[in-house]
C-alpha cells in the first residue's frame, strides 16, 4: 500500500461499555482486563459498576475517554513491568483526582491536566472515572515532554491556554471517527503544541508535591504486600523493617485506601476471590482459602468477604483452572489488550 493511501486510511478504532446491570461478570472482565494496567480496589459502588471506553489509534498516537465509578487505581513495578510500556501521556480529568506520582502528591479540581511517564509509578484514589488521555511512545513524544522530568505535574484548567487544549481534545475525540489517519495525526500534534505552552508556561509543582518523602514508598509497599498476602505475619512492622520507613510514613502513603491495615485486608480479599475463582469444584475448601489468605476463621473470612462484595464467597461460581473470565472470551465487550498493542507499537485493527 502507498504511503499516501495508509495516511488516508481511517483510525483504528475499539470501544466498549459493560455494566454490572447487565452483566454479572462486568466487574471481573474489567479487573482482568486491566490487570496490565492498574491494580485496582475499593471500587465503589460495586452494584452499579461500569466501564466506559473509546480509543482511536492515529499512527504513533492514541486518543481516548474513558468513564467508570470511583475505585484506587495503583500502576506499580508489577504492572509496569507486565505492560512493557514506555510511553508518556498527557491525561484531562473531568471529575477531580488525588493521588501519588512517583512521590509527588497530587490533588486537583475537575479540569485540570497531568502528565504522566506509564514506565513509573502512579496511584490514585477517584470518586469517579471520566478522563480523556492522549499518549505516544516515548520516541514519538515531543523533546520538550521526553528531556524534561514532567512526570506528575499538573495544570489547572482554567488559563486560556487550558481551555483552548480541553476544546481542541473534545473536538478530536467527536470528530475523530470521520478524520483520516493524517488529519488526526495533525490535529493531536497541534494538541501537543497547546500543551507545552499549557504546561511549560503555567505548570508547576505545588510546595506539597516537591516533598519526596513518599517517592516510590506506595509502590514498593504494594510489591511487598502482594507477595506476602498468604504469609499469616504480614505485620505493619514487617514492611515497616522491609521498607526502612517509619511508621508515620507508611500510614501516609496509604492514607487515600483508608489505612494500610485496610488495604491489607482488601487486597486478601481479593486475592481470595481470585482462589475461589480458580478452583476445580469445591476444592480448595471456602475454609482453606480462608485460612491461606490470614483470615482467623471461616466467618471472619466470610463476614469480611460478604461486606467487601456483597455476597458470599460460597457464592463464587468456580471458572476452572483457567481462573476468572479472559475479556476475549465475551468477545466485544473489554479490549485493553488491544489498547496496549497498539501503544506498543503493534498493527492497527479495527473493531
């Protein structure tokens, strides 16, 4: 195919929008499918869980909005590693965010702007999803994006420059399945010249973001963690001696989830619902899972469980050794999978 007729092709394009309304298994298509991605929790509220998303693919670029409800959000070295992906990207969030950035603190209004580096650590805490991210390689990406340590900084929403990049965006997305692979190629890298002029000219850290007290401490915890969910001493005291912090520190980091002591327990949970999912009939035992996973006993385990999901774990319908649903396997529904090639570098497909 000539080069001229590629660059007239349309995007690349996949979208999807499930619901625990309407399907029952929505919530563990979207952990499964994200998995890559983000370790996610606390999702909230679990009975009208859904996930929104469009994505077009213009050449090195993809563009995209996505909408769920509120949940934590944690892009650690396990998913940074899975991913593979060494991209940046440049995020509008619509409903407000808090979170960490690599150490950075970061608490802004519906509006604003954040740049974000996928080969670091990132978590945060949303009331709701509904943000529109624009990201590339890291080869593809403006000199003033890749030679400047921008990860984490954000821009209010509000300057006229802000304003001129959130109309531009939103008139992307609408248009974006009727422009050619080169229209849109052109009208994201305009995108990308308001954004430098966004961020170069009114971005900045705040004095509470400059504090790298917390660099990394989130993520490393989270590592830690997750390998030691089936170890019953899991204590405060053992990361706190793994992580060389003080216990002040550590609370802080975790302060979005609730408390670290929280957070250990949810995330047993989950990985316990993943056990429940895997097994081959009944086997392992509700009890053995239980107790595999730091619980003291089958109720705790099982009031614990009931309060975090809303039902039971007995209720737990087995999926076989293959464990939860794969998003292929309910074909259009999730394509994260898909998103990621794309942002690796592979071949457009159009869904």
């Amino acid at each position: 195919m000539a080069l001229s007729d590629r660059f007239s092709d349309p995007p690349g394009i996949t979208r999807w929008n499930i619901s625990a309304r309407d399907n029952p298994s929505a919530l563990d298509f979207y952990r499964n499918g994200i998995n890559d991605w983000y370790q996610v929790s606390e999702i909230d509220p679990v009975e009208t869980f859904f996930s929104q998303n469009v994505v077009y693919h213009f050449g090195p670029y993809v563009l995209g909005r996505g909408k769920s409800v509120g949940q934590v959000l944690v892009r650690g070295p396990e998913q940074i590693r899975r991913s593979g992906l060494d991209s940046l990207a440049i995020m509008l969030d619509l409903v407000g965010i808090k979170g960490n950035v690599d150490g950075i603190d970061v608490s802004t209004p519906a509006g604003s702007f954040h740049l974000r580096d996928l080969a670091r650590p990132s978590a945060f805490k949303v009331n709701a999803v509904d943000a529109v991210v624009l990201a590339m390689p890291r080869d593809a990406a403006p000199r003033w994006l890749v030679e400047r340590n921008l990860h984490g900084l954000s821009v209010d929403g509000t300057p006229r420059v802000s304003r001129l990049l959130t109309g531009h965006l939103m008139a992307l997305l609408e248009a974006a399945p009727s422009l050619t692979l080169e229209e849109g190629v052109a009208g994201i890298e305009a995108g990308l010249v308001m954004a430098e002029r966004a961020f170069l000219q009114t971005g900045e850290f705040t004095a509470s973001q400059t504090r790298a007290a917390y660099q990394g401490l989130r993520a490393s915890a989270v590592t830690l963690i997750d390998q030691s969910l089936r170890n019953p001493d899991l204590k405060i005291e053992t990361l706190i001696g793994a992580l060389g912090a003080s216990r002040a520190t550590l609370f802080r980091a975790f302060a979005m989830s609730g408390g670290i002591t929280l957070y250990i327990k949810q995330r047993r949970l989950e990985s316990a619902r993943d056990a429940l999912l895997m097994r081959v009939g009944r086997r392992p035992t509700v009890a053995e899972i239980a107790h595999a996973h730091g619980f003291v006993s089958e109720s705790h385990f099982s009031r614990s469980f009931r309060e975090y999901y809303g039902h039971a774990p007995g209720s737990v319908e087995p999926q076989g050794p293959s464990g939860a649903p794969r998003p292929d396997s309910n074909p259009g529904e999730m394509h994260y999978g898909l998103v990621l090639d794309w942002m690796n570098g592979g071949a457009r497909v159009r869904s």
